[in-house]
C-alpha cells in the first residue's frame, strides 16, 4: 500500500527540484480526489511514480506541463489523440453543433445517421453502430448481446487482455501466474475487489497466441459459447501482434461452434488502419466495441455489428440505452474525425513514420547491445526490453525487464519525450506527429539508450 502522505515529501529531490508546480497540484489534488488523479491509469501504482506531471496543455504532437516542459506526446491521452491535440477541424465541429443545436435531446436528430453512416463506411464488418460513452460501457452491451443472441452463457476470454472495468470482463489482465495456474488452462482471477467470484463459471480464460489450448476448449465446449473477446492485437500488455492463422482460427472456429466474435477494437480501431485491426488482418468479427480514435479525442464509443446481430436491438428485443448516448457532441467529433482519417495516403504516411522510430530504436539499442524487442504496427508500438520474442502474457511477465524500461521512461522524459511509464502500456504515434518529431525522439533515444549502456 502506498502513503500519499509521504510520497511527494519523500520524492527524489532532482525530480522534484524539477517538477515542483506538479508537486503542488499532487498534493492538493489528493486531498479531493482519489490517488490525486481521475483514473487509476494515471495514478502512482499504475508507474506515475513519484507523482504523476500535471498537464497545462496541449497542442498536435506537443502536450506542455504546468512546469512549463514541453513533451513530443507519444501518451496521447492513452489512445484517443489520434489527430493531435486541439485539433482544430474536430473542435470547430463540435463546437459549432453544439451552438447550433444542442447537447441532447432524448430524442434521434439527422447528425446521428450522419455520423453512425461514416462509421458503417469505413469499419469493414460492422454495418448497425450504435453511440456510448466509453469502452467499457461497448463491451459491456457487447457481452450481454453476444449472450441474448445465442442463449448462451459463457465467454472465452484471454490473460493480459484488458476490456473495461466492468464485472463480466474485469478478470486475468496482468494475472499473478502463481494463482492462474498453468498456461495451458489458467483460472479465471478477478483484476480486484468488488468483483463477484460467481461469475467465474461463466468464463473460460485462455493464454492468448495458443491455437492447440483454444481448440481444445472449442472441442470440450464450444456449444456454450456465447462469444470469444479478443483484441485483435494486445495493446493492454505491451504490444503483442498475432502469429499467423491465430486470428483466422478464432473466426473459423467461432463460426463452426455457432458462438460470436467480438473484436474489442477500443485501442486498434482507427489505428493500425483506418478500418481498425479488422481491416489489416482481413478478419471480420460479428461484434466490435470502438472507443480512442472514433471521436479525435473528445469522449465517445460505439458497440457495431452486422444487422443479423443488431437486429436484437432494432425489433427491441434488446434495450440498449444511456441517456448520453449518441448525443450531439459525440457525433460532431465522430463525423469531423471519420472525414479527417479519409484522407487519401494518411495512415501509409503515418505507418511508415511510425515504423522509422520504431526500426530507428532497434537499430540504436542494437547498437548498444541493448536486447530489446520493438514490436507493432506503426502508428502504436512498445519497445520490450527482452532477450526474447513475446507471444502472451506469461511471457511478458517471464522475460520483460520492468527495471530497464524504468530508466528508458525517465531518460526520454527527461529529454522531452513523454509515454507511459508502465511497460505494459504503449507508445502511440498521431496522424500529426511529423518526421521532424520522429528525428527529435531518435535523437533523445541515442542518448537515453547509451546513458542506460554506460550504467550496465
Ligand atoms: C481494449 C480496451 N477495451 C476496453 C477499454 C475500456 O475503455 P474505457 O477506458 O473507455 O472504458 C480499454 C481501455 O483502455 C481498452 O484498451
């Protein structure tokens, strides 16, 4: 257990001496909120340590802090700022819809098909979308559809995925192996307190990248299953790709056994490609939740499907409902964003950017003998400090080192270059981040990478 009381007092004085206005706000924002911050992610035991920075603000590939640091932002609000910062056309849009209409009306008006339309457009599979107020909130309708659908009741799920707090789904992310057990049929293990242990025997957990396990399981008993939730490449342990055919055998044994796939694209959506994971790997699921990228940083999600399972919604069979759903700023964002991410050759561009940092890491920590692994898709990515591949979560947890990713977080900080702190997080790359920004970070690498060789 941590003691506030201590931790900004007893802080690392150069760190401090640095950071004293964010200091300030710690102390003060801790005796009203919660850990000092509004989400747990940006908290002292998620690796803010020794206090989260307080952000005065943002702009593009730029964030500032109220100590009046600048940052080229690979943080980028954990996933949403896919067009940067303040993005001028989106805010315009909301802004003028919202002084043009309205907030919400508890009733459709025309911007809400205006906005679902684009969606449908451009996610390959999903052809109803309906609008909610976060990734959670998408996956927990999308669980409890997957089950109205079928009339079954279990769900297959696997470690070191992450897919909202909510009940159903809030099991097995970064699991103690010690009590999931072998990784050839781990138990289920509630993430934290609060979460009812009955639900257990209403899932199956697997580890991820494991055709021989998962079909296994199909075999013993695929007839109850409702749905199988994956995302399509985990970006809630680092960032671990598919092996080939993985994807394509959770599709085809889905299909074969009558149970649903859902893809949670809340991170991969509108990122590895502008159809989301979807697209890139050419797999279409029956359910995906999408939240981050959707609206360009202004707060929305969205549960899509394709009409066969919408249609539990639309003959109302199904209430999904939330009085802010679908309400007017979301839908300005989603449609300014949608218009945004079509522009031709932008996500090639962004890609290859993205893979020039990336491949520019390898080849500096190469260089220092450094073992890392630099693994992703581009335009969001982690650097893995192991002598090894990494396929699941157990080998995360077995061969990634926290402590070298420690001091490569706060080399990079100290140099301009903010991400997460955790190693189970990742770095992502905005549409707006530019080759100027890419030589800056290569260049803060060179030398946080040798100041971590010298110290080995
Ligand atoms: C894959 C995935 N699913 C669901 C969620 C939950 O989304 P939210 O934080 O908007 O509730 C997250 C959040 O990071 C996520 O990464």
């Amino acid at each position: 257990m941590i003691d506030l009381d201590v931790v900004t007092r007893d802080a690392d004085p150069a760190y401090k001496a640095w950071a004293p206005k964010s200091a300030e706000l710690f102390d003060k924002a801790r005796q009203v909120v919660p850990g000092g911050a509004g989400s747990s992610a940006r908290t002292i035991p998620f690796g803010w340590e020794p206090y989260p920075l307080f952000v005065a603000q943002g702009l593009g590939s730029r964030i500032t802090d109220v100590d009046g640091h600048e940052f080229i932002d690979y943080l980028l609000g954990l996933g949403p700022m896919i067009l940067g910062h303040r993005n001028p056309t989106i805010t315009q849009a909301v802004v003028e819809a919202v002084q043009n209409y309205g907030t919400c009306f508890g009733l459709p008006y025309e911007l809400e098909i205006e906005a679902a339309q684009k969606v449908v457009d451009t996610v390959p599979s999903v052809e109803m979308v309906r609008f909610t107020n976060s990734g959670s909130e998408a996956v927990g309708s999308a669980i409890r559809i997957s089950r109205a659908v079928t009339g079954r009741r279990l769900i297959i799920r696997f470690e070191g995925h992450y897919h909202g707090w909510q009940d159903t789904v809030y099991w097995s992310n970064h699991v103690d192996p010690k009590l999931a057990g072998p990784i050839t049929g781990p138990r289920p293990v509630p993430s934290g307190p609060g979460v009812p242990i009955e639900l257990e025997d209403t899932l199956i957990v697997l580890s991820w990248n494991d055709a021989e396990s998962f079909q296994r399981v199909m075999a013993e008993r695929g007839h109850e299953v409702a749905a199988v939730i994956t995302e399509p490449a985990v970006l809630n342990t680092g960032c671990i790709l598919p092996l080939p055919g993985y994807l394509e055998l959770l599709r085809s044994e889905t299909t074969k056994y009558g149970a649903l796939l859902i893809f949670d694209e809340v991170i991969t959506g509108f990122r590895f490609a502008r159809g989301g994971a979807q697209e890139w790997f050419g797999i279409n699921p029956d359910i995906t939740t999408m939240a981050k990228g959707l609206g360009g940083g202004f707060p929305v999600a969205a549960i899509g499907g394709t009409k066969e399972v919408m249609s539990i919604i639309a003959e109302g069979r199904y209430s999904h409902s939330g009085t802010y759903n679908a309400n007017v700023i979301q839908c300005a964002a989603v449609s300014a964003t949608m218009d945004l991410l079509a522009e031709p050759g932008l996500y090639e561009r962004q890609r290859a950017l993205g893979f020039r940092l990336a491949d520019g890491l390898t080849e500096i920590a190469g260089n220092l003998d450094i073992p890392v692994r630099v693994e992703g898709l581009g335009t969001v990515f982690q650097m893995w400090f192991s002598e090894k591949d990494i396929h699941n979560w157990r080998e995360a947890d077995a061969y990634a080192s926290e402590e070298l990713f420690n001091q490569w977080y706060r080399e990079m900080l100290s140099r301009g270059q903010l991400f997460h702190p955790n190693h189970l997080e990742n770095l992502f790359v905005s549409l707006v981040h530019t080759d100027a920004d890419i030589d800056k970070t290569l260049q803060a690498a060179s030398d946080s990478l040798a100041a971590i060789a010298s110290r080995r």
